[in-house]
C-alpha cells in the first residue's frame, strides 16, 4: 500500500452561533484526502477527515511540512509486517524536524491527516472503522451502541428562556436523554435561570451539563462552582483555562460534582499533566480529548494507556467533536459516550443521514470507514477534493 496523494481545502462552518467566549461566523475547517495506490475497479481507495470543529483550518501547515513528509518517504518505511500503512510509522515519519512541546502547532493537522490514513485503511479492510480500533486497541470487543449526549444551549441573539426550554424538548424528542448548555456568556443571574430553565425540562443534574469554554478566571469559576453545586450537574465542563492546572486542582477540591475538560489539550503529556496536577479525580471527572485535534487515534490509544495506568476508566473518557470520527472511536474502545450538536455547524455536524438515537443510544456505521459516506452532504464536500 502507498500514499499516492493527499489533498486538503479550508471550509467555512458557517454558523452565527456564540459560546462563553467567540463566536463561530469567521470559523473553518480543514477537509483531508489520502490517496492510496489500493482500490478496486480502477477507483483508489481515499481516506477522508476533517479537523472536527472549533479549531481554524491548518492546510498551510499540512501543505508546507507534513504532506509532503509523507509524499517523499520511501514508502516501505510506512508499512507493517502486512503491507499496509502503519499510522504510527506515519505520525513518526509527519514528526520528524519537530521541536518537542508547542503540540497545538502542528497536532490538529497532523491529526487530521492521520485519522484520514485510518479511514483509508478500515476501508481497504472492509470494516468499519470501529471495528479495526477495537482489533488495534480494545482487544476486538466494541459497543454495538453509544451513549450521546446533546452540546446544545448556544447563546443565539434574542434568545428567551422559553427558547431554550423549547431546544431542550426538541433534544429530548429527538431521542436524546442528556443535553449540555453553555454558560458564562450572560451574567450568572441570568445564566443560571437558563440552567434551572433547562434543568426543568430535562428533569434531574444527571442529564444536564454544563460548558463554560474556559470563560472564567479562578475567581468565577469558583463563584459559579458554588452556585451550580446543588443542582448536582453531570458536569461542568472548562471553568477555566484548559492548561490552569492549579484553578483546576482547587476547583476540584470544593465541587463535588463532576469537572469536564479536554477538548483543548493537544497531546499525551497534557491529560498527564490534567491528571497528575489539575486534580481530576478518577472513576469521578470526565476527559474529552479531540480526536483528530491530538495527532489523532493513535496518540489516543496511548493517552488511554497512560489514564489506565493511573487508575483511570474509558467509561470517563467522552471524546469532543460530534462527528462520525469521534462516534468511531467510542465505539471502537468503548468509552463513555460521545456528543452531538444537532443544526449546527452545517454540514460537518452529526452522524450518518440514516443514523437515530434512541432513548440516548446511537448505533454506529456498518459502512466500511468512518462512514462518511453515509452523510451525503459532507461526502458531497469531501467529494470535491477528488472530483
Ligand atoms: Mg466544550
């Protein structure tokens, strides 16, 4: 097997929504295309990926250090002992001329690029790409079914209480039975009647979080912690600043529910840092690494690795993103659950077109791959870097 090309183009999210902190009307993202010298009737086989949400589009760095990496490494370097492409040997090869640290600068594409390579590979294997991580690092067992959760309760303009207790019971509707919201982006008074607003719908703490997207400084967090410890939340995701280890070892130490965080660290020895010295407490706290945002699955399997040696359960571990490669990944290694951001950020949110939840459960993709095919809009953007 050889990597013949690998192509990639920045695209708008599109989307007006608001968090605690920015607003995504300028966001991008990054498609990827890896172009193997396998396929079948004359097509090759491509694997694609997308560098999930919340993080700009990285194609200059793709284009200008890893791509063509990979295009000039004398391709039995690459390989396993059966000939296919060996991500590891991949991400090592994407690797070299990096400076140590800093991962942020070169982990979202690497990452993306790596979890399209896997796509390509589930898909020359037949299987869904689920299947080939639960063979890689789940000793073959997988869940046929995952918990998914909304991250719902955007700030959207002229929004009114009632509208957000309308979006909570369209979630539930829709067969969701937890749902996020956001906080910090109103002062607390008004934030936490949205969450009592919300916390009436969905009925009891354990189907309602919360997300501040690190707004607040050790001060508001613990102000909010204090306000928000009754209502006994599934838990309050970035209070703070994601590498603010000390906030977060205090903040551990007086809120009892459980803290989120994660999707904003980028690599192995941040979540040791996490865990080491932002107090995160194990069996209790929840870790939602991205994957294709933290050099993607493999470094993912590693950091699983680490967390278990450290006491840890994939049970705490709900990977960010809302997308098919996340949905893959808890599947594959069965962790806690992953998340769904349902009409927003167009085309790159959600699961396969035929894909239902049920009482909170979705069922992954029989599809060779990450699926995307499934989800025609995405697939039809994807498309156009092959087309
Ligand atoms: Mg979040």
């Amino acid at each position: 097997m050889r990597i013949v090309d690998i192509r990639d183009m920045a695209v708008p999210i599109n989307s007006t929504i608001r968090n605690a902190v920015f607003d995504f009307s300028e966001m991008t993202t990054s498609i990827v295309a890896v172009v193997t010298d396998i396929g079948r009737n004359g097509t090759p086989t491509v694997g694609f990926a997308f560098n999930s949400t919340g993080r700009y589009a990285c194609g200059a760095q793709m284009r200008a250090r890893f791509i063509p990496r990979l295009l000039r490494a004398k391709p039995d370097t690459l390989l396993d002992d059966k000939g296919g492409i060996d991500p590891a040997k991949a991400l090592t090869c994407m690797m070299q001329g990096e400076k140590p640290g800093a991962h942020s600068d070169r982990s979202i594409a690497i990452g993306t690029i790596e979890t399209a390579l896997w796509d390509a590979i589930a898909k020359i294997e037949d299987k869904p790409l689920y299947r080939v991580l639960a063979e890689r690092f789940n000793g073959g067992k997988s869940a046929d079914k995952v918990f998914c959760y909304v991250g719902g309760g955007w700030y959207r303009p002229g929004q009114t209480i009632a509208d957000v207790q309308d979006e909570m019971r369209r979630h539930l509707d829709a067969g969701y039975t937890m749902i996020k919201i956001k906080v910090g982006g109103l002062p607390i008074a008004e934030d936490l009647r949205r969450v009592e607003a919300a916390l009436a719908i969905v009925g009891f703490g354990e189907r309602l979080a919360v997300d501040a997207n690190a707004k607040f400084n050790r001060e508001e967090a613990l102000t909010y912690a204090k306000a928000l410890a009754p209502l006994k939340l599934r838990w309050f995701e970035e209070p703070v600043d994601p590498i603010d280890f000390e906030a977060y070892a205090e903040l551990a130490s007086v809120y009892d529910p459980p803290l989120g965080t994660g999707e904003n660290l980028y690599s192995m020895q941040d979540v040791k840092n996490l865990v080491a010295f932002g107090g995160f407490r194990a069996g209790w706290d929840v870790i939602q690494v991205d994957p294709p945002q933290a050099y993607g699955y493999g470094t993912y399997a590693q950091t699983l690795a680490m967390l278990e040696a450290r006491g840890w359960s994939r049970s705490s571990l709900w990977p960010h993103g809302g997308n098919q490669m996340s949905l893959a990944l808890t599947a594959g290694l069965s962790l806690g659950g992953c998340e769904s951001y349902p009409g927003v950020f167009g085309v790159f949110a959600g699961y396969a077109d035929d894909a239902r939840v049920v009482d909170g459960y979705l069922k992954p993709s029989d599809r060779p791959g990450i699926g995307f095919e499934g989800q025609q809009a995405l697939y039809a953007t994807m498309r156009k870097l092959i087309d």
